[in-house]
C-alpha cells in the first residue's frame, strides 16, 4: 500500500518537514532512477532481500536494514528474492537540509538498524495518524516524521558496498529516453533506432538488466507519472492525464491503471485527498 498527501500552498510555509508518501508492506517493483526523485526517502526491509544501486556502487538490503535516498540522487533498487517488502515514508520540507547536517545524514546509503522496533513503532505511528480525520493531520504528520528522524540517528549504521560492475550504458540510453519522452508515442523500433540495436537484443539484454520487459517499464514509468498528477493536479482532468502520460485513450488508461493498482483513476484521486 502505498499513499500519498497533498498539501495546501498555504501550509508549505507553516509545516516545514512535509510527509508526502508512505508505504506500508509494498512489494517493490524494480526502480530505476537515472535523475533520482525530488523526494527524501526511507525505505525499511520487512521481508526479502533487494538490491541497491548509488554512484556506481551496490549494496544488498535484508530484512531489518533500510536505506536513505535523499531528494535528486541518482539510484537503482530491485528485489532478489521472490518478494521484496518494504516500509516507506518519503518527506520534503525546507527544513530537511538543516536537518539532516544536525543529524550528521550527510548522503544517501544502506544502514543496518540497532532498534528495529522503533522504526517500526513510528512508522506505525505514521499510518494511524493517516487514517485520523483531523484538521491538524498535516502537521501531527510532521512531527512524528521529526521523530522517527531524530531517534533513527542513535541507531543506524553504515552498510560497506561493492562496486556494482553490470550497468549497460544501452539499457541506460534506453531508460533515459523512455522518461523524458513518456508522453509521446515510443514504438520498440524507435528505442532500437536511438540505441543503434535490433528490437531483438535490445528485448533480451533489457530483461536481462531490469529484469522486466520494455513495455513493462515504460508502463509503469507512465504510470507513476498518472499517479502524481492525479494527487497533485486535482484540477486537471483524466483525459488530460491520460494524454500527458502518452495514453491513447482515457479508456485505455483507466484499464491499464486498474489492472495495476485495482482502483480506477478517479478513486485512486478521490482516495489520497487528506
């Protein structure tokens, strides 16, 4: 389950450290990240083992460990085991820079937890807070995330990495292009034409990398773009939407985004308004 929160303009200036996303037992798609994300996130191993990928190097994520991925890092994450399940609570705020320095988090990386527990408490904190219809909701979010922030800093250690010595800079072209041109009409000839490959390899070695098909990829990457706009935009229409994030139809979307999320477009909207 994933959810996220959307705030007022007025509340950018009186709510400082902004909880904008929480993951409760998600099972993790593959991510992959060539600009990284304008969000800070910390991300709880409950069950499996993933893989991370920061500056060219990986480290392996087990159960009870978290990593840190702070705000336009450049990062890579899958599972490798049959399932990968992870807790997430993504924030931003002016404060977060400040913050962090205090809380000597100077950058993004793997941790091992000495007090698993209480990550969880407060992240189990952060989800019954989520569910109160309270008009102060925003900022009772906050200052548990301030919480979880400044007691995580007693508990946490560095987890060494290996260099990770598999990147392929075709599936890289591949991947860059899909996510600044989502929008448009991308055919497998076309990714072929701009990696100077055969739609055949390219299929082979991109699955080999990602561990998921082109079009599966490029599916999710339009529909993680949907899903932000659905929660940031709430004025922009569905058939908007689906047009920016290189749908053909609004019809079509909503089946895709069903069939993924098992929710129409409109009660995913309808159902992160906080």
């Amino acid at each position: 389950m994933l959810r996220s929160f959307q705030y007022k303009k007025n509340e950018y200036d009186k709510i400082p450290l902004q909880l904008i996303l929480l993951g409760h037992e998600h099972e993790q798609e593959p991510v992959y990240r060539l600009h990284g994300i304008g969000l800070n996130q910390i991300l709880y191993c409950k069950e499996g083992q993933g893989e991370l990928i920061l500056d060219n190097r990986k480290y392996i994520i087990d159960k009870g460990q978290c990593f840190i991925i702070l705000k336009n890092t450049p990062h890579e994450y899958h599972k490798t085991s049959d399932k990968w399940i992870l807790d997430i609570v993504g924030f931003n705020g002016a404060i977060v820079p400040l913050l962090f320095r205090a809380l000597k988090i100077n950058s993004s990386g793997a941790y091992l937890l000495s007090n698993r527990e209480l990550f969880e408490a407060h992240h189990q904190r952060l989800l019954e807070l989520a569910e109160q219809n309270n008009k102060h909701k925003h900022m009772l979010l906050s200052q548990e995330t301030y919480a979880l922030l400044t007691d995580l800093t007693y508990c946490l250690t560095h987890i060494t990495s290996q260099s990770a010595d598999y990147g392929n800079p075709t599936i890289t072209q591949v991947i860059e292009y899909m996510e600044a041109n989502y929008g448009e009409d991308i055919s497998l000839d076309t990714l072929a034409s701009i990696s100077s490959r055969t739609p055949e390899y390219l299929c082979t070695i991109f699955k080999e990398h990602t561990g998921i098909t082109i079009v599966k990829y490029l599916s999710n990457i339009r529909l993680l773009h949907s899903q932000i706009l659905l929660v940031q935009e709430p004025a922009m229409s569905i058939n908007e939407i689906a047009t920016k994030c290189g749908y053909s139809s609004a019809s079509y979307f909503g089946k895709v985004f069903y069939k993924q999320y098992g929710l129409t477009p409109n009660q995913y909207r309808m159902s992160h308004i906080v």
